[in-house]
C-alpha cells in the first residue's frame, strides 16, 4: 500500500469541505456535503479500516497497542498507525468546524468572528475550539444569547 498516496489524497479530500465552511457556510452544497454527515461516514469508515488492519490483521508496529505510551508511539511509528491517528483527527477537527459554523449561525455571531476559530480548529483543534468558546462568552457579554453547548 502506497501510504503517502493515500495520505495525501486524504487531506486533499477534506479540503472542499474546509473551504466550503469558510467560504459558503450558508450554500446549499455545504449543508449536503459538509452539514450532512457524508464526510465523517466515509474518513470514519477509513478510519474503521485501517483500524482494523491494526487490531486484527497484524498490520503496525510489532510492540504496538494502546495500553501504555509506550505502546501508542510504536502504534504510531508504522504507517498504518499514522493513517489511523491522521484520520482520527480529521474526522473530528471537521466535526467540530462545521458544529462551530452551525452554532454560530444559530446564536447569530456573524462568519467574520467564526472564521479565525475554524481555522485553528482545521490546523490546531482544541485550540480552535477554544477560541469559540472564548468568542461565544464575549458574544454573550455584548448582549447574544447564549445558553450551554
């Protein structure tokens, strides 16, 4: 298996939808491409595989597993380990880029003061949602309504 192939078709793959976020978050094909599910089914259904290749196939690390830390490095120093965790972050860093999108249009903070969070949440994760969370209290105290997540 080529997996610098793979890894980069991957993130190619997920870039329509980050665009679409940042770019037409309102648009009819982000709510069906973005909004629907559609991405983590299918990078989650890749996650499932390559997670099994581990788990039941033999294919990874010889000492790895995920019981210790030391068995999550070796994990992740063979290839497969590495697509299992790439995957893993991709699917949940959209998850919540596109979440932060639709609860910023419910709670009415405009895409301008959302844009910066997405994008930390696309490179950095946490500290993107982090970011909203801090702008959604700031939007709070200037009069939006806010009410827990």
């Amino acid at each position: 298996m080529d997996y610098e192939m793979l890894y980069s078709a991957i993130n190619l793959g997920v870039l329509p939808a980050w665009i679409l976020l940042f770019a037409a978050p309102r648009a009819g094909i982000t709510v069906k491409l973005v909004h629907s599910g559609v991405y983590p089914v299918v990078y989650g259904s890749l996650y499932v595989f390559f997670m099994a290749r581990a788990m039941f196939f033999g294919v990874g690390a010889e000492d790895g597993g995920l019981e210790t830390a030391a068995g999550v490095s070796a994990f992740f120093s063979h290839p497969n380990g590495v697509m299992v965790g790439w995957l893993h972050y991709l699917v949940f860093d959209l998850f919540i880029g596109a979440w932060i999108g639709r609860d910023a249009m419910r709670r009415g903070i405009g895409h301008f003061w959302v844009l910066p969070c997405q994008f930390f949440t696309l490179m950095f994760g946490p500290v993107g949602l982090l970011a909203y969370m801090a702008l959604r209290k700031v939007k709070a105290g200037a009069g939006l309504e806010v009410s827990e997540v």
